[in-house]
C-alpha cells in the first residue's frame, strides 16, 4: 500500500480534503436549491396570475348568468302576453262562428 496517497497524509490533511469535499457538496445542494426555489417562484407566480384570471371568468360567468336569467323573465312575460292574445284570438274566432 505504498502507492496509497492517503498513506502519506497526515491525519490534518486527510480532515481538511474531507472538508473541502464537504464544502462542496453543500454548495452543490444550495445551488441546487436555489434553482428550485427560483422555479417555485416561477410556478407560484404563474398560480396567482392564473388565479386572478379565473376569478375574473368567474365575475364573468355571474354576469352573464344574472343577464341570462334577466332574458328568461323577459322571455316569460312575452310568451304569457302571446298566449293572452292567442287566447282572445281564439274567443274571438269562436265568437264570430257561433255570431253568423
């Protein structure tokens, strides 16, 4: 075991290269963190933007729902009026049968 370099190295050396290596796997993981971290920001960004877009489809969605149902009243008055009219239409068609 002569060619061992580690046989040579005092017990000093031998700490500070795990020391060093140490440090850079450390400095490995905070860097991969922090690419992680800037890509939740990203996405959480991107959540928030896409939050304010379904809430804006939601007011939206209640408008259109209110204008809808605003139509659907509208549309009853107007369907109870023609069958008001239909209905004297029809009296007065039997009247004028029955009259002659």
């Amino acid at each position: 075991m002569a060619d061992d370099p580690f046989d040579r190295l005092t017990l000093l050396e031998r700490a500070q290269f795990l020391h060093d290596a140490t440090l850079r796997r450390h400095g490995e993981a905070l860097d991969q963190h922090a690419e992680q971290m800037a890509r939740l920001h990203l996405l959480l960004a991107r959540q928030q933007q896409m939050e304010q877009e379904v809430l804006a489809l939601h007011a939206k969605m209640d408008a259109r729902q209110d204008d809808l149902a605003a139509h659907q009243r509208d549309h009853a008055q107007h369907m109870a009026r023609l069958d008001a009219i239909l209905a004297a239409v029809l009296d007065l068609l039997r009247r004028g049968r029955n009259g002659s």
